[in-house]
C-alpha cells in the first residue's frame, strides 16, 4: 500500500550558527530538565497520583509504540506489548529510583516485553542493533508509525497536518518565528531571545500564544481522532 | 493554561516553579488536554505526527484497573501527642487486653499455601493517608484496589 509521505510545509528559519552570548541567564532551571520533570511524575506516581503516569503515558506511548515497530510488525500485537510494557512499568514504579531517565527505564522494558512475546510465539527477536539503549533518548521515526496508519487515519493525518501548517502560516511573524525555531530548529529560549533580540520572557510569550492558537484549530479534529481510538 | 506549562512542555521550566506546575499538570483535566495539543504541534513540525494508534487511553483503562502503587508514602508519626498526654491505668489495660484479642485473631486466621507453607501480611493497616490519597486520584473512578505484599514463609 503507498504511503503519503507527510512533510511540514514551514521550513526551518534559522540554519546559522547558534549566538555565543544569550541576552538572559537562566541559571535557576534544572541542568537536565526534562528528566527533573519526569521525575516528579515519577514520584507522585509513587505516591499514589495515577493521573501523573498518565502524562507519562501520553508523553512516550507513541515513541515507544514507535521504537516497537521495528521488532515487531503486526499492529495489534505492537499495541499489545506497548499496553503491557506500561502496566510493567507502573507495578514497578516503585523500584524506579531515578538512577536513569524514566524513558530510558521504560523503553528496556519494553524491549524486553516484545522480546518475550516474541520468544513465547516461537519467533525470534529481530536485532536491534540500529537502536540501542544510548540512542533510544534521541530516537524518532515518524515513518515507522505511519506504516501502521489506515487509509482512515492517514487521512487524518494529513488533514491535522494540513490545519497545523495553515494556522502557523496565518501567525504573525514574530510568533510563527518563535514557534517555528522552538519546534523546527530546536532552540532554547535563550537561543530563540538572542535571535530575535528580545527579553526571553517575550519568547516565552510568543511560543505560548502561538500555540494557544494552533491548539484552538486543532481542538475538534484531536477530539475526533481520539473518539475513533 | 499558563504560559508555565508551555514552559513545562519546552522543558524550560525555573526550579521554584516546577512542583507547582507538575502538579497542575496531573490535577487539571483542561491542562492535560493542551498539553496534548502540544504534543501534536511538535509531531507535527517534526514530521513525527501519525493519527494511529493513540493508546493513552486505552493503557489509562488498563492502569486504573491496577492496584494504586503508595511506596513512597509513609504514614505520619503523632510522637508530639504520645509524648505529652498521659497515660491512665485503664488505657493500659485496654491497650493490653486490645493487643491480646489483636493477636488471637490474627493467629487463628494465619493463611496457607497449598503446601502449607504461611503466608504473612506484612503490611496489615493501611493508613488513612493512603486511602485519602488513593480515592483522589483515581484516574477513572474504576475499581478501587489496595495493593497488599505478601510473603511466603517456606
């Protein structure tokens, strides 16, 4: 079946060199804070808080269905063994310590439960030699997702695609810019503040609005694909 | 939502600030959905966005059903007012006749293996605290369960 490759119209501003001196000094943010977040979820996951797993949840079941994909291929059993990898990690979210990022611990075991699975149908585990433990925190692979899509939810796709890059087109500049260098370039706030010349409470301000605007068209067709799931 | 969260999201959240908003982040319903839409926005400018499958709720469904995990909870110790309120003679002979009654029937009803070995519960009261904590946040108001550890003595 082909596939319709789905690529974002906006292009990536900024290709220059990344400015030597930021304008503001943001010294009272965690050194990794990505991992300080995950943490605290952690945490009142332990203390009882299902609803901060779910944040968890919803922040990795699509990497990690992702990262799954190239061990297994049927679709039904990849969202099997992600269920599973989860329902793990969460009986056993009392023994995460935070010796390793939550990701990190999470995507072990789903490896381990697709291997399992795999080895419980008399299947042997296809080699993961191109993702290994220290490359899973920078994994992503849109397409391998997309091979699993219908013809429905590829429509979908592109459609939410299509919503996603008309609204930021119809931005003003300077908060399709900030969203734009956030998302696409991946740049810091202090990056992002050096290049547009500006406090970064400003860019903090644009990226916000820009996606309180985007989020506002987005609504009705998010809702709509999650009420076919 | 605040443009906190969107900071949360970018991970460029201040120290002071990150509690607070992690907390807003698992308590409010209408936060967790624009952090959704985020998300989406990400995929989507990082090519990486694919309407299928989104499993949240349905693995959500699942972990409601799991017993609530508590480890890192633990239960408050009164030792101001045990260290300040007298102890009369009666309470003494309640206490002790309470403790003996206690053990009675915890030994009759000791649990076995199919093999006889002893099953012993090794936390048999659950404080008020967990329980508080466990009906507030059940994602789905499904069924409730407490998880008990046990240990097999052979």
């Amino acid at each position: 079946m082909n596939q319709l490759k789905v690529v974002p119209i906006i292009k990536p501003l900024y290709n220059g060199p990344m400015p030597k001196e930021h304008p503001v000094k943001s010294d009272s943010r965690p050194v990794n804070p990505e991992r300080a977040i995950d943490q605290k979820l952690v945490e009142k996951a332990q203390q009882g808080d299902k609803k901060a797993f779910g944040i968890l949840v919803e922040k990795y079941n699509k990497k990690l269905t992702r990262l799954l994909s190239r061990m297994v291929r049927d679709q039904s059993e990849i969202e099997d063994i992600v269920q599973d990898s989860f329902i793990k990690a969460y009986r056993a979210i009392n023994n995460f310590r935070g010796d390793s990022a939550f990701y990190t611990w999470l995507y072990r075991i789903g490896i381990n439960t697709a291997k399992n699975h795999l080895v419980s149908l008399g299947r042997r585990p296809k080699a993961m030699d191109s993702v290994e433990i220290e490359d899973i925190e920078n994994f992503e692979d849109g397409h391998e997702l997309r091979n699993l899509e219908t013809p429905e939810t590829s429509m979908m796709t592109n459609e939410i695609v299509t919503t996603v890059n008309e609204t930021i087109e119809m931005l003003p500049d300077d908060l399709r810019q900030a969203i734009t260098l956030r998302e696409m370039d991946g740049l810091s706030y202090d990056e992002i503040a050096a290049i547009m010349e500006c406090p970064i409470g400003t860019v903090r301000s644009r990226i916000f609005r820009a996606r309180e605007a985007i989020s506002e068209k987005l609504k009705p067709l998010v809702e709509a694909t999650s009420k076919r799931w | 939502m605040s443009e906190k969260i969107s900071s949360l999201f970018d991970n460029e959240i201040e120290q002071e600030s990150l509690d607070k908003e992690v907390s807003a982040l698992s308590a409010k319903s209408a936060v967790q959905r624009n952090w959704k839409y985020y998300q989406v926005v990400r995929d989507v400018l990082q090519n990486n966005y694919s309407s299928s499958p989104d499993l949240s709720a349905r693995i959500m469904e699942a972990i409601d059903k799991e017993p609530t995990q508590m480890g890192a909870i633990r239960p408050k110790q009164n030792t101001a007012s045990a260290l300040v309120l007298p102890v009369m003679p009666w309470k003494i002979a309640a206490y002790t006749l309470g403790v003996f009654a206690a053990i009675g029937i915890f030994t009759m009803n000791i649990p076995t293996t199919s093999n006889g070995s002893t099953v012993q519960l090794v936390q048999e009261d659950i404080p008020a605290e967990f329980m508080e904590k466990h009906f507030a946040t059940t994602a789905l108001n499904g069924n409730y369960f407490i998880k008990a550890q046990f240990q097999v003595n052979d």
